[in-house]
C-alpha cells in the first residue's frame, strides 16, 4: 500500500483532490446562498452537490492520467512495476469511498430527509356552541392547506385526502401510512361572534413526538395572520426553507373585509362539498357573489366564482351565454386586481380550458401556475387531463403519479389514472389502482365497473361476471351500464341486453366516455 500513496503523491492527485474540496466548498457556499435570492427550486442545489460528488472521482483519474506541463497536457509517465492497474482501481474506489461519504453528510437534509418535510392537516375540529359554524372550520383548515401548497420544500397533503377522516382520530401512524406522510397537523376551532380562538398542534408519527403546538385567541378580522402563523410554524418546524416569493404569498391577505371572507368560507365549503351537485354548486355562487359585493377587490373570491360558472358550463348543466359570460365577468374581474397571483392564474386556466377549450393556452397557464403552486394536486390533475386529451397518455400518467403523491385518496383522479393504464394496456397496475379506489368507496359501482372491463379486456369472463354482478343496473352510471352491456355481448346474451335497452330507451344517455369526467376537475 505505501507504493500506492508514493504514487499518488508523485502524480500530484493528493493536490488536485485538495483544490477540488475548496473549490466544491465555495461552490456550494454560493448556491446556498444565491439559490434562494433568485427563488430557483429546492432541486437545483441538490442537483449542485450532486454533480459535485460525481466530478470528484472523475478529477481524481483525470489527476492520477495526466499532468499539466508548460508543454500542456500530457500522459504521466508510468513506473515499473506489476501494480499498476491494482493501484488505479484502488484511486476509484477511494474517490467513490469518499464521494458516497460526502454525500452522507452533505444531502441528509435534502434528499435522505425529504419524507421529514411532509405533512396531512387533518379536518379541524368544529367547537363553536353553534353546529352551522363548521364551515368555519373546514376553510381554515382550507386556507392552511392553500398556503402550505405555495412552499416548495414541503409535501402537502390535499384536502380531498384528508376530509375522510375525523378530528382527533386515533391511529395517526396507520392515517400516516395511507397518506405518505411523516408528521400529521391537528386542530380545533371555536368561533363566537367576532372572537375566535385556534388550537393546533403537530405531531411527528414516527417517533410519536409533538413538535408544536400553539393556541390562538384572535377577533375575526386578524384570522388571516392566524392562518399565515400556523403555515409558517409547520414549515419552520420541518425545517423547510422559504423563497423571498413564498415569505411574501403567505403574508397575503386576500381582503380586508371580514364579513366577506366570511361569506367565501361558506361558498367554499358548499363547493368543497358538492360532489358536482347543481344545487350545491349554484349555493356556493350565492356566497361567492356575496362576498364579491362586501369587497369588490376580493380577486380569490372573484376567481373561485369564475371556476364555478365555468364548471357548470363544461358540465352542460348550463351551457347557455349567460353562464359563460359570468363567468368571464369574474374572472376579468379577478384579472383586474390580482392578474398574476396563483389563484387568478389557475382559473384562467379552468376558463381557456373548460369554456374557450383552449387546450395550448391552458396547458401554458397551468404550466406557470404548477411553477407558483408546488403542492398542489389540483394543477397537475388539469395538465394531466390536457394531456391526455392531445394524445399524450405517457405524459398524462407522468403528471397523475405526481397528483398522487399529492392526493392519494382522491377516488376520481385514482380512476382516471387507472383507466390511462388501462388504455395503455398495463392492466396489472390499473387494477392495483382501482382496488386502491375501491378500498375508499366500496360500493361504488362505477368502478367496480372499469376494474370488471380490465378482466373483460383480458379474456376474464367469470372474474368481470363476478363484479358485474354487484352492479345495479337501475344506476345512473353510464359507465357501469356500458360495461355490463359489454359482459352481455362478450357472453353472447345479446336477447338479455335487447330486452334491457328496449325497457329503458327513455332513460338512456348517449355514453361519450370516461374523458368527459377528465373535465370535472374542481376539488382535486
């Protein structure tokens, strides 16, 4: 061995490895610094240290290869000996040795921590005297949720994930587990007239540790700093940096007016509600439209009014000009007091891509807003859609797994993935999917429906005969109809399947396809 430490002195690689460590050193110094200022995203400086730790080996051979003379570069010269190959084998695996070690100490936070930085906020508990005061409660929880999205160091559950489960539920680490999260936020609100007092706390599953805790006694008017604090304690208790931009996006307010972001709260809870029933949804253009009137400078509220009219019309519950036109009117009015913040920005997304059917400039906007909103599910929900409907499938699952990680208990964006694989003909992971789905909604007959079409697609006669027979056919699921309509054909029952049609000709629809439901993209 002591031949193999003369011969690195020799050829001068102890040298260069020493220049390589400053130099890597100030390097990353730099980007840590910089990085932030110029509100690049966290994976740049893990990308940094990374092409830094594999240079390092490279540096070493090309040291231990060449040397630099005043004639220029040149191969150093060989000594006798029968170890030469044995001693450059031993530089690699030492340059690997201390590159992997380096990266031990140096990406910890970054890479090897990054299940730590992940949170679910759970529903918030209702204590207010007054029952009717729960929509309070679920648009904190709501606006919590919108402003953990804007930090792109944080894994952010959606709220479509968590409302499943109840306030203070007792097994946090198997609600954990289901989610893919390490730390879990509970709270309670109680609201009495203009007062309103906040419990939160934070709890780390995995080692069962409280991490924070706070209680906020604030009036009515100050509940924005309540919600901005307790996004900001989450993060500073995870650990997870903020750009100047994102500093700046929780600190906003969206209006000054409290009674009309009282009246927001309960649009958005009838909208959060919904399930795409009209009546739910024209409740929460009723409170929207309040608080628009209270505050004609609500630009959030103005553009959550503009996603709804724009919903209603791409569901052709109303697709008359009148919608439409609302629903340009408040998102022009949006435009006009806040035309770059996320919110504006994402429902001139849903507008191009719902009403004008613009799908290039859609895909554009919701391109810029996945830029502002890291952690929301809602974005790449939409560009998978996009996608799709151009043809892209692969691109479209890309953007879907990504959802899901975001939002893994979303039964619809579960199904839409679920049948892109299908399409795809990777029917061992659409099953997978659709189980997943069902685990959350067992009797949901239409997708009990597209997982019996995969054993229809696979020659599995007996096993789609199996789940087609929990489906009643009196359902208003088109879906389901079709596919047992389909087990009819596939098993030559075709006087069955006449019989059925001819019943009830009054009641069928024209079935156009699962896509129709890529365009209800609300709540996700």
């Amino acid at each position: 061995m002591s031949g193999f430490f003369e011969e690195l002195q020799r050829r001068k690689v102890y040298r260069v490895a020493a220049a390589y460590i400053v130099a890597a050193g100030f390097l990353i110094q730099i980007a840590s610094a910089a990085f932030p200022a110029w509100e690049l995203p966290n994976w740049s400086l893990r990308l940094v240290i990374v092409l830094l730790l594999i240079g390092f080996p490279i540096a070493l051979i090309l040291a231990w290869a060449y040397d630099i003379t005043p004639q220029g570069i040149q191969g150093t010269p060989t000594t006798p000996g029968a170890h030469r190959r044995r001693n450059l084998i031993l530089l690699i695996a030492l340059a690997v040795i201390i590159s992997a070690s380096a990266g031990f100490f140096l990406l910890p936070r970054s890479i090897w921590q990054k299940i730590y930085k992940s949170v679910a906020v759970l529903p918030f508990q209702n204590l207010s005297s007054d029952r009717d005061n729960a929509y309070f409660a679920d648009g904190i929880q709501e606006e919590v949720l919108t402003r953990l999205a804007k930090i792109g160091d944080l894994k952010v559950i959606s709220r479509t994930s968590t409302q499943g489960y109840q306030s203070e539920p007792g097994n946090l680490a198997e609600i954990a587990k289901q989610l893919g999260v390490a730390n879990i936020l509970e709270g309670s609100v109680q609201k009495a007239g203009n007062q309103v007092r906040v419990n939160v706390h934070l709890v780390n599953v995995q080692t069962g540790s409280q991490l924070w805790a706070e209680t906020y006694d604030r009036n009515l008017s100050d509940i924005f700093s309540v919600e901005t604090e307790i996004a900001k304690g989450i993060a500073d208790s995870l650990q997870a940096k903020l750009t100047g931009r994102e500093e700046q996006a929780l600190a906003a307010k969206p209006t000054v007016n409290p009674q009309a972001y009282d009246a927001y709260l309960r649009g958005l809870a009838f909208e959060a509600r919904s399930n795409y029933s009209s009546d739910a949804l024209f409740k929460a253009i009723e409170f929207y439209d309040l608080a628009v009137r209270l505050d004609p400078n609500f630009a959030l509220a103005w553009a959550r009014l503009s996603g709804v009219h724009a919903l209603l019309y791409s569901n052709r519950r109303d697709t008359t000009a009148a919608r439409r036109d609302a629903a340009k009117e408040a998102l022009e009015n949006a435009q006009r007091v806040q035309p770059n913040s996320p919110e504006t920005l994402l429902f001139t997304g849903y507008y191009q891509y719902w009403v004008l059917q613009d799908y290039g400039l859609a895909k554009a906007t919701f391109g810029r807003v996945s830029k502002m909103l890291p952690g929301n599910s809602e974005v790449l929900y939409a560009l998978g859609a996009i996608a799709r409907s151009e043809g892209h499938w692969d691109e479209s699952v890309a953007y879907w797994e990504r959802g899901l990680a975001l939002n893994p208990r979303n039964t619809a964006l579960l199904t839409e993935v679920a049948f892109t694989y299908a399409a795809l003909r990777q029917f061992p992971t659409a099953e997978k999917l659709y189980d997943r789905a069902l685990d959350i909604l067992p009797n949901e007959v239409s997708i009990m429906a597209l997982k019996a079409s995969i054993y229809q697609a696979e020659g599995n006669l007996q096993e789609a005969a199996k789940l087609l027979a929990r489906v009643n056919l009196e359902t208003n699921s088109d879906v389901a109809v079709r596919i047992r309509l389909t087990q009819w054909r596939l098993e030559r029952h075709h006087t069955e399947a006449t019989h059925w049609v001819q019943g009830r000709q009054d009641r069928l629809r024209l079935f156009s396809g699962i896509d129709k439901g890529s365009k209800q993209l609300g709540n996700a």
